[in-house]
C-alpha cells in the first residue's frame, strides 16, 4: 500500500488509466446499463454510449495532478447516471435503485483509492468482469406483461397460426396486365364527355 506522500505515489498517469478502468468495470457489471446497452436502447451505437460515459464520468472528477479536493459524491454520481440512462437509453432508474447506488459508490471508492495509489478495487472489479464475461443477465430481470392485454403479436398466438398457414407460392407479381382505357364519349355536338375515374 503506498503512503499518502505525493512523492511516493504513482504517477498522475498510472493512476487515471487504474481510474478510467474501474470506471469501464463498473459500468461494464452494472445489470441496468448492461441490459440497455444489449438491447440496443440507446440506439444501434449503444455500446458507444457505454464507452463515452466512461469517459464523462472521469471528466466529473479534478485532475490526479489537481490540489483541488474532489468535492464529487455518491449522489451526484447517481443523478448523473440517471439522466444519462434516461437522455441516452429511455430507460428510467429510481431514485434510491440499489444497483444505482452501488456503482455510484464504486466510481467514487475507486476515484479515492486510486487518488491514494491503491489499486485493489479495481483489481477486483477487473476479475469479476473477466469471470463474467459471456455470462446472460436475464435471470436478474423478469419481463413485465399484462395478463389481460391481448395483443395481435403474442407469440402464443403466432405459433398456433403457423401450424394452420399453407404453403401458398410465390406471390404474384404487382402488376398483371393493364387495364384498358376506355374510349372516351363524345358527344353530338364532338364534346368529349368528362368522366370520373373509379377507384
């Protein structure tokens, strides 16, 4: 464990790169943003977005190399997370959200021991995303469904009408033939007669 003297610290470099990772690690193992970045509700460049609010969020925080005391908390972090899923993901996350509150807590842990030069954190949160990698969420969310709601896309009823579909063809091209055009009237003065056209 290094010491608090300055001089005895890694350098400002060595420790932003330890910084920046455990923030990746962290959002990386956070079950909202890994759910939202899956299914790509922040749009096809969802897994950008994750990237990019790694790098906001180490741009919340002063220079290693600052004298200036980090005067950002767990709260702060929160709010910015929660409208960064909102803006970003559409995705809502309560106030109080124990997940939010926990990598909340883990950037801002990992910001003070990296300020320290202790790296550990992040050594374990390194481990906990490799031995986790490939691994499915969906256990830790159940899809919420309206028991009553009949829907023309419910898949118990996709099924049951594939059993009763034939096998029709290809489909017939769009245009056939074409109509006649009718020849026009005229009239016994050689007026010709206007008509409507039938739809």
């Amino acid at each position: 464990m290094a010491s608090s003297d300055p001089t005895s610290l890694p350098s400002v470099e060595i420790r932003q790169t330890n910084f920046e990772q455990g923030i990746a690690y962290a959002l990386h193992l956070w079950p909202d943003l890994t759910l939202a970045v899956r299914e790509n509700l922040g749009g096809p460049d969802s897994a950008d977005k994750r990237d990019w609010l790694a790098g906001a969020l180490s741009d919340l925080f002063p220079s290693f190399s600052s004298t200036k005391a980090d005067d950002v908390d767990n709260i702060y972090i929160q709010e910015f997370l929660q409208q960064v899923m909102e803006d970003e993901f559409e995705v809502i996350i309560e106030e109080g959200d124990p997940s939010l509150w926990k990598v909340a807590e883990q950037i801002v842990r990992i910001r003070r021991d990296c300020a320290e030069g202790r790296f550990e954190n992040v050594d374990v949160l390194r481990v906990r995303w490799q031995e986790g990698k490939g691994k499915k969420i969906d256990g830790l969310y159940k899809k919420g469904e309206d028991p009553n709601q009949d829907t023309d896309w419910d898949e118990d009823d996709e099924d049951d009408d594939d059993d009763d579909d034939e096998d029709m063809g290809d489909a017939p091209p769009l245009v056939q033939t074409r109509r006649e055009k009718p020849e026009p009237e005229v009239d016994e003065d050689g007026f010709t007669k206007v008509t409507r056209k039938k739809w």
